[in-house]
C-alpha cells in the first residue's frame, strides 16, 4: 500500500501535486433510508422516546399490531444533480481543484444513469448485504454502463436471498472488470445493533471470505475519529488501501474526500486497485460529530418552498402499511401530524438556528472526548499508509 492520511487544517497548500478531488459515497433522493431502527435510535431521548411508544400504543389500538417500522422509510432532500453540484463546489471552493463524484444511493443506481458523464460521475451504488447475523454495506464504484442495469439485479437478488458463495462469485464478476472499486464501507458500523464483540467477529468473517473481491476500507465522514481508527488498523492488517467516504445525506458536503493525480475516474480506480489512496479530512470533521448529525437531520425536516428542498418533509417520509404501497405520511396524515412528531420536528428545527448552534457546539465539545474536536489538535494517526513502515 502506499498513500497518505491528510488533515487539510495541517498543509498550507493541501492540493498541491494533485490533479483532482474525489468525492466517494454521498446521497441523493433516489436513496431509500429505512426506519426499521428508529425505535433503537430514540430509546434514550427523554420525551421522545415514551412519546413514540404512546403513539405505538395508540396504533396497536387501532389496527391491532405495533407499527412495522422496517416497512418506513425517508429519501434525503438533494436530487441528483444538486447533490453533484454541491460536492464538486465544495471541492472548487476548499482546495481550488476539478472534482470526481461518485454516488452511491442505497441499491439503486438512478443517480449515475442521470449524470450519464462517466469521466467524472460513475455509475455507481451503495450495496446492501447481508451476512451472518447483521448486514454490511458496500460501495461499487464505476459500473460499465452497458452491464450495470443487469448486475443491479444480480446484487438486489442476493440482498433478497442472502448466500455465501453467491457473496463470493458476485464480487469476483465485479472484480472482473479492472474499472470497478469495490469499497466495504463504514465497516465498525454495527448498523444491526448486535453488539461490537460480534459485529467485529462478522466483520473479520467477511473479509477473510471475499478478500479477494474487496479492493479498499472507508475511513467514513460520518463516524467518528475512533470508529476510523479502527478501520484505519484493520486495513493494515488485512493489506487493504484505505479511502474516503462522507456518506453525506443532507445538505453539508462530504467532510472526507480522495485527492488524485488521475485524469478520469477509471484512473483513479487504477490507483486505488494498485494500493495508492490518499485520504483527505477537510476542516468541517473537526466540528462534533453529533452537531453534524443534527444539522443533517435538520437538513432531512427542512420544509419546502426553496431550490434544495421544494417539496414538505413529510412528502419524504413513507410507510407501507400491511404490506401495501409505501405512501407519504403527507397523505396519510389528513388533518396534523402526531405530537411526538411535531415535538421532534420543532426541537430539530430549533436546534438549527444559528444562535442555538453556538452554544450546542461548545457543550458537545465539553461532553465528547474525540480528538478531532479542535482544528489545532493533533490526531493519532498522520503518518503514511506504507505498509510496515506505519
């Protein structure tokens, strides 16, 4: 492996020798995001989480089952084109270079088949697959445009009917094609909730089995400095490249990028295929991570009437009740939304004004113990990716 970890904060010129940025793993409103965990995301929230077991109750009353929140989902607020625009400006405006980006909306690739410009916007799809007891997500970057509609329905197959070997003979086709990146993203990320001790057990489990299909580890915007780390190690031992991933959902780009001195986007698959990545944190990953969080939230409820966002949240939130057709809450609520509702939409909408935000900044800089919490602080790992040198 040979590539570098980079802290934009730390170089006075941080693009210099580099020929574009890369921005891998970011969505738009194709993107499904399920709801399944929403009861476990809110359990320790005070009055929103017995506001939502209220409202459960309630529903049980009426239609005689608790709510099946594996059957909600929400799309995020940016279509395809502006969720392009914004991270090409942002690689412009923060390190004065031409950009490449990647989407990877959750199995699906509508994004990259309406770009239709592969030089710098593949097509490309965040994958979802089960493994063992939990699920993984992976990135694949690149698909030739004239095999990617059919691989889709190979992957969506597997996800649906979940098997090992099958695992391993989708990723060497993959594999196969010498302009694919094949990414295993956020991979400390127990999405499931089965606990660390066995997320970390499925996670080794699935490296050893399809190592061969895997062509690089994502240090991940959107997690935290520690959780990187961790991936940061694990890369090294099993003589993977690391590369970035913001996973941006709402509106601030992606805080961890690729720099590259590849023409296209081919190319740079080439370089991180031969082992060269070099990671980028830009300054916004110093800001709490649950701050930035919250603002993606805030992004997610921000009502329409705007360029970004014209539609109402609630025309981005579906259920599918009974095994129907998924349809907004905006037309199943006819008169108001549920209180816990409107109680969660206000306090996320409140804690976005700026003069909320200042002093929500300083408190979660006080409670969090991350080291990338301050520009000036100095993180663990800055040396080159090189192997045993590191």
């Amino acid at each position: 492996m040979r590539g570098t970890v980079r802290f934009a904060w730390r170089e006075a010129d941080p693009a210099k020798g580099f020929a574009a940025g890369v921005s891998l793993h970011s969505h738009t409103s194709h993107s499904r995001e399920c709801l399944a965990d929403l009861p476990r995301w809110v359990s320790g929230v005070p009055i929103v989480s017995w506001e939502l077991r209220r409202l459960a109750r309630r529903y049980a009353c009426r239609y005689g089952a608790l709510p099946d929140f594996s059957a909600a989902y929400w799309t995020p607020p940016l279509r395809s084109a502006q969720a392009i625009d914004l991270e090409r400006e942002a690689i412009s405006d923060s390190l004065d270079l031409p950009a490449f980006v990647s989407v990877t909306d959750h199995d699906t690739i509508a994004a990259g088949l309406e770009a239709a410009d592969s030089r710098t916007v593949p097509i490309s799809v965040e994958w979802t697959v089960p493994f063992q007891q939990t699920y993984f997500h992976f990135g694949i970057h690149n698909l030739a445009a004239v095999a990617a509609r059919g691989l889709m329905a190979e992957l969506a197959t597997y996800t649906a009917r979940p098997c090992d070997d099958r695992l391993r003979e989708l990723l060497a086709a993959l594999n196969a094609d010498p302009g694919v990146l094949i990414v295993l993203n956020h991979p400390f990320w127990d999405q499931r909730g089965i606990g660390p001790a066995q997320h970390a057990t499925a996670q080794q489990n699935l490296i050893r089995a399809c190592a061969s299909g895997i062509h690089a580890m994502e240090l991940n915007g959107l997690r935290s400095w520690d959780e990187n780390q961790l991936t940061y190690r694990a890369a090294l031992e099993f003589g993977l490249p690391v590369v970035s991933g913001g996973d941006r959902h709402g509106c601030e780009p992606n805080a961890v990028i690729n720099l590259t001195t590849a023409r296209d986007f081919s190319e740079f698959v080439s370089e991180v295929r031969d082992g060269v990545s070099h990671v980028m944190f830009l300054r916004h990953y110093c800001e709490p991570l649950r701050l930035r969080i919250f603002r993606a939230i805030n992004d997610v409820l921000c009502t329409g009437g705007d360029a970004v966002s014209p539609e109402r949240w609630a025309d981005r939130v579906f259920y599918a009740r009974d095994g129907g057709c998924a349809r907004a809450l905006s037309s199943i609520w006819t008169r108001k939304p549920p209180r816990v509702v409107r109680l969660f939409v206000r306090v996320v909408r409140l804690a976005g004004r700026e003069e909320v935000q200042r002093p929500l900044r300083r408190l979660c800089a006080a409670v969090t113990a991350a080291p990338m919490l301050a520009a000036e602080t100095t993180p663990a790992v800055v040396e080159p990716i090189d192997g045993a040198a590191v």
